[in-house]
C-alpha cells in the first residue's frame, strides 16, 4: 500500500519550479497545483475592476462578493473567477508584479489559504509557489526549494517570454524580476523562504531533467518510507 504524498515546491521567479512541478506531477501521475495562479487571479480581478492595489478595504469587499474557485482539467487546475475560467489571462509580467505586491496582504492570503489546503487535503499533489512548504503545507512529507543565480533567472525568464511571442527589453524584465523578489523576500506575512525541512537544490546550470531526476530520487525515498509505515 502506496500514501498519496504531498509534495511542495518553492522558490523565486526564473528557479524552474513551474516547469519541473508539473513533470513532477505527470511523472506521479499526482495533481499539479499552481497556487500562484490564484494570486494571479486576485490581481487580475483587481486589474479589472480598476481598484488600486494599496487599498484594503476596496479589496476585501470586492473578494467579498467574489468567487474564486479551482477546477481539475487535463493540465491540472484551472483558475474560476464567478464562474469564468481566468487562467489564460494570468501569465503577463503586469499580473505577476501584482500578485507578488498583493500577496503580503493578509486578508488575501486569509481567503485563498483555505482554497489551497482543500485542493491538497487527499495528498497525491504537487504543490508549486512561495510558501507552499512554510505556510500552506507545513506538514508535507517532501518539501524542495529551488533556486539559480539571478542572472540565469532573468535569462530564463526572458526565453519564456520570447517563446510565447512576448517582446520585452532584457532590462525590463530584470528591473521586474528584482522588484518581484525584493517584495518576495522582505514581505511581513510569508516571506519567501526555505523551510528548515526543504531540499534546497541550486538549478543554476542544470537541465530540467537533471533537477525532476534529483528531486524524484528524494521523493521515492520518501515513498518507500511512508509504504512502510503503513504496513
């Protein structure tokens, strides 16, 4: 007998995280969770409505006649604002600054902590973001933190843009990234940070495959550990 595990995988923008989370889940045949993309949601919405970011109560009353909810499909988890699927809007670099800004407020995080931890509860989940391993998931049994120089981020960071056909200065994107980490790091609620349990792995120079392979080793592990257990 096999226990679903939870899996978390945090760290900065440009890490690979994203990309080797949703192998990971494939190769587990586990759900992927993207739990930035509902960040990304709020900021959307936000976005939207034309409501400052700085203002909390407008914010909490537009969340408050809001329903945001995730639905499994074929590529994981799709993004609900009132019944609308938002997720193909959530990829831009305008999106992502805000969602790193609005994070740090707790009413934010107070609504879609709940969200999180139910799309997680059964286990058999990959669980991709900034405090996935900290806040959300504290007693995932495997927990990673990636990283890479801040150079290879920006790098990264700009193939995936390019190669979606999005023409950004390099510059840019390195001022958005560094902005995006500052707030990341330095936020009262959350910051991003390992947990004292996460695997750190330093991505920088490594293949994608090089980091599933690593990661997947200390997952089986984990797995024969926990078989055991329930014997």
């Amino acid at each position: 007998m096999k226990k679903d595990l939870i899996v978390t995988v945090d760290g900065p923008a440009g890490s690979g995280k994203s990309t080797v989370s949703k192998i990971l889940a494939k190769r587990l045949s586990y759900l992927y969770l993207d739990t930035g993309a509902l960040y990304r949601a709020v900021a959307y919405l936000i976005d939207r409505e034309g409501t400052s970011g700085n203002d909390e109560q407008v914010i909490h009353d537009l969340l408050k006649s809001t329903d945001i909810s995730l639905q499994k499909s074929g590529e994981g988890l799709q993004v609900y604002v009132n019944g609308e699927d938002v997720t193909g809007h959530l990829r831009t670099e305008e999106i992502g600054l805000m969602a790193s800004k609005i994070s740090a407020l707790p009413l934010i995080r107070e609504i879609l902590l709940p969200i999180q931890r139910k799309a997680g509860a059964k286990g058999g989940i990959v669980a991709e973001g900034r405090d996935m391993g900290t806040i959300v998931f504290p007693n995932a049994e495997v927990k990673f933190f990636l990283d890479a120089s801040e150079s290879e981020r920006i790098q990264r960071r700009f193939m995936e843009l390019s190669s979606r056909g999005v023409r950004i200065p390099y510059g840019n994107i390195a001022r958005d990234m560094g902005q995006r980490d500052h707030q990341d790091r330095e936020r009262e609620v959350a910051p991003l940070r390992p947990h004292e349990e996460a695997v750190i792995i330093d991505t920088s120079g490594m293949t994608i495959a090089e980091v599933v392979e690593a990661m997947l080793e200390i997952i089986n592990i984990s797995l024969a550990s926990n078989s055991l257990d329930l014997l």
